[in-house]
C-alpha cells in the first residue's frame, strides 16, 4: 500500500513538473519570436557595440539588418542574438544577372562570420531587397527580386550552408482588398507574376513569407478605420467580413495577406511579420502615448498566440518591431514620420515602457552616450529675421526639420521658433561646426537650451557620419514651404 501511495506521489510530482516545464516553454517561444528592426539610416548613428549591448540589457534576442556592414556583424559576433541579414534594393540588378556576384557577396558578408574560427553571428535569414514591391519605387525592382534570391540561395548551397534561409521582405501595399474585407485579399495586379514564381521558390526551399504591415498607413488612408480599432481597443466597432468578426486593424490587414497568399495557392505558408510599429512624431496620431497603446495591444496579441479569424491559434511565425532607433535620414517619401519609428530616440532612450523581453522593469537605456557640447543655433533677435524662412527651408534640405510637420512634437511653433528648430538641426548634423551657425548673420550659438514643452531641440552625438546626409525628397521641400514657414 505504501508503495503504490509513493507511486502516485511521484506521478503527481511528474505530471507538475511536466506542467511547470510546459508553462516555461511557451513563455520562452512567446518572448523569442519578437525581434526588432535595427536601421542606420541616420546622420550620426549610435556605434554598433553600445546598440548591441541596448539589445542585450532589454533581453531582445532577435534583430533585423538592412545591410551588412561589418562593423555591426562584428559588434554581434558571440551575441547569440538571431539576425536577419539585408540586402540593399540596390544590389538586386546585380544579384540577378550574376551568380559571381551572389557568390561573392555571401563570402564577404557571411562565411566569415559564421566560421568556427571565431565567434559567430547567429544569421538565420537573408532578406533579399528592402520592401522592393513597395508601390512608391514604380515597379523599378520588381523584375530582379527573384532572380536575385535564386543566385542567393544557389551561392549558399555551393558555399555548404544550410542552415541560412532566403526571404523577400514584401510591403504592406503589396496585398491589397478594395472593399476592405480580408476574404478579398490579393496580391497587386502588378505582381502576380512575381509572386507565383516568389512563392513557389520560398515553398520550394522550405522559406517563409515575409511581409511588412502597418496599421498607421491603414489608419491614414482608410477613413473607415478608427483609432481605436487599430489600437486594439475593446471599445472599437468590430468588422464583419461574412462570419468572421475582426476587433483590431492587425487582424484584418493580416488576414487579407492570408487570403492573398491562398489565392495564389500557398494557403498554410509561414508568414513573418518583418516591420510593424507605431511612429511617434511628425504626423496627427503619432506621439508616445498612441505608440505605447499600439504596442501593448500588439505584444499581448501575439504572445496570447490567439491568431486571427483565418489563422486560429497560430499566429507569426516571428514579429520585428518597427524599429529601435529613430533615423533622421530615413526616407520621407510617405511621411515626416518614417524617421520617427523608434521605441527609443536616436540616442537609445527610451521613449515609453513596452516589454521587450526585460518583462515587467523599465526598459534600459543606452549608457555612457557621448554628446557634441551642450550649445544650440537659433535665430538672433537682434537681426532682421524677415527673410530667414529662405534660410530654413535650405537648410532643412540637409537637417531633419519632421517635427516640424503638421501632428509634430514641434508643428506648434511660431515665427521665429520654427526657424531656429531648422537652424539647429543643421547645426547639430554638421558637428556644431562655427560656420554652420551663420545664415548671413542671422544665426547665434546659445547654451540655453532653447526646447519648449514636448519640442526638443536635440544636441547631436559625437560620432559624425556628416558625409553621408542624403538628398532629401521633392515632397519633403514643398510640404515644409506649404505647412511650416508660412505660419
């Protein structure tokens, strides 16, 4: 009797142990499978080992590259944090007419970090092109993305490794519903050809569909999403799409992508979600407070792994946030807010609490961040100023002026507050250098920092990458001359 009473006793300490560990298990999946996408796409970017080690100090274990630049490759050697691994639309011409160059560009970029010979990165994907179907490119790439990723992967099969998977990153635009029902989804007319040999070279290899979705897009061009629905409000007006009930705007773009995916007769592919976020200025909508919402919902969504109408229970393979750093270079072309996506700001601060693996403590900043002198360019009082709007709408060529922009942190400033934030940002980028402060006289260096309320004047990092500003965009220049001078 003793024995069988001992028996029981230690099923029933099996059983819970096999409960514990199963309770364990899940949490871990539900924290690996979000990672973060890591631009650089800014004038004076934080250096690669105090990002890696912002990544590590918040338990982010996965993270997503749009190039590969040697310096971040080294500063993740023996990280253990997974990486998807870019490659520049650029490049896709060249990857497509030529095998060497697929050869070369996976010897150069992965076989040495991947050696046994020193510590590795952990290279889980190859993203080849940057969104290339994205609708404001004009179809330029869409003719050398797939030929691209067949020389890719045939220069990792020739070069012994198995163990990396190609993907093409697809943009939110590249699925689409006019009547806003998921169980209308498809693919652009523009791509169905594309697509059909995309797909069947990704089911082919075993490879996920990776696409990006962006409810913030959705909310500015649908005026049939409300806020709410797309912060995953209770409160929100579900839509029914036949018998199907959809409660948020992730779920409904989702489910489109699912049915665009069935229609092109890849119904149970995997799915990664490789961009998706919430920016936190230059537009209505887009501030801190609205970004922390969105992610709250969007986390607790995910790792309830409740899925969507089409998808029950299985949700992303993997989500990457969009994205860690604001980038004060990025493209404008949709928006001043694409250079505001960051959860934290360009410095690695953080700009409000969301769980990233750290669990329930605040999220940790970047430490020890080396900043130019504490000293700002504004207007000088004392001149005639009449004219300087000129002066600040050339300058804002070069300087990041988005929070200048209608919904910005900044767009409230007036005459000439508006013009010494365009002043300032020039002068920050180009390293507080003396002659970047002049306009015609009109400049003055300050050590009073000129910030007012929610509009920070910035005081730019150390580290100059100057030489690198891009060209800004046509429609950066006229919506600065038509929404921000002229007040």
């Amino acid at each position: 009797m003793a024995q069988l009473q001992q028996h029981r006793h230690l099923g029933f300490v099996a059983t819970l142990l096999l409960i514990t560990l199963s309770i364990f298990s899940r949490f871990a999946v539900k924290v690996e499978a979000v990672g973060v996408n890591w631009g650089r796409n800014a004038s004076h970017p934080l250096p690669p080992p105090k990002v890696v080690q912002l990544l590590k100090s918040n338990n982010v274990t996965r993270v997503r590259l749009f190039e590969a630049d040697p310096s971040v490759l080294q500063a993740l050697q023996g990280s253990k944090i997974e990486v998807i691994l870019g490659i520049p639309n650029s490049m896709l011409p060249r990857l497509n007419s030529s095998f060497k160059v697929a050869q070369s560009w996976v010897h150069d970029n992965l076989t040495r970090f991947l050696s046994d010979s020193s510590p590795k990165v952990r290279i889980q994907y190859i993203a080849v092109g940057d969104n290339p179907f994205l609708q404001a490119y004009g179809g330029k790439y869409i003719p050398f993305v797939v030929g691209a990723a067949i020389n890719i992967q045939a220069a990792l099969t020739r070069a012994g490794i198995d163990q990396v998977k190609v993907v093409v990153p697809s943009s939110y635009d590249a699925f689409q519903s006019e009547s806003g029902l998921p169980s209308k989804g498809h693919f652009r007319s523009d791509l169905n050809k594309t697509m059909v040999e995309l797909l069947a070279f990704l089911s082919k290899h075993n490879s996920p569909f990776m696409s990006s979705v962006s409810p913030f897009h959705l909310l500015q061009q649908n005026k049939n999403i409300s806020l709410h629905f797309s912060l995953f409000k209770e409160t929100s007006h579900p839509r029914k799409d036949g018998k199907k009930h959809y409660g948020n705007s992730f779920d409904l773009s989702y489910d489109t992508l699912v049915t665009a995916l069935s229609g092109a007769g890849f119904p149970e592919m995997d799915i990664i979600i490789d961009q998706i976020g919430w920016p936190t200025d230059g537009a209505i909508n887009a501030n801190s407070s609205t970004a922390e919402t969105f992610m709250k919902g969007l986390l607790t969504h995910l790792h309830e792994k409740s899925g969507t109408p089409l998808r029950p229970h299985k949700p992303p393979k993997e989500a990457y946030i969009l994205g860690l750093l604001d980038e004060d270079q990025k493209s404008i072309v949709d928006g001043s807010f694409e250079r505001h996506w960051g959860v934290f700001t360009f410095d690695g601060q953080a700009k409000y609490h969301v769980d990233l693996g750290q669990g329930s403590r605040s999220l940790v900043n970047s430490q020890n961040v080396e900043y130019l002198s504490a000293k700002w360019c504004v207007v000088n009082d004392n001149k005639d100023f009449s004219n300087a709007s000129a002066s600040a709408l050339d300058v804002c060529s070069t300087g990041d002026c988005s929070a200048l922009s209608p919904g910005g942190s900044c767009y409230n400033l007036t005459s000439p507050g508006n013009i010494s934030y365009a002043f300032n940002s020039y002068y920050q980028q180009h390293d507080q250098s003396p002659d970047s402060c002049d306009f015609g006289g009109l400049g003055l260096v300050t050590t009073v920092d000129p910030s007012v309320d929610n509009c920070r004047f910035f005081v730019q990092l150390r580290t100059s990458y100057g030489s690198l500003l891009r060209v800004p965009s046509l429609m950066y220049m006229i919506l600065l001359s038509t929404a921000v001078f002229l007040i």
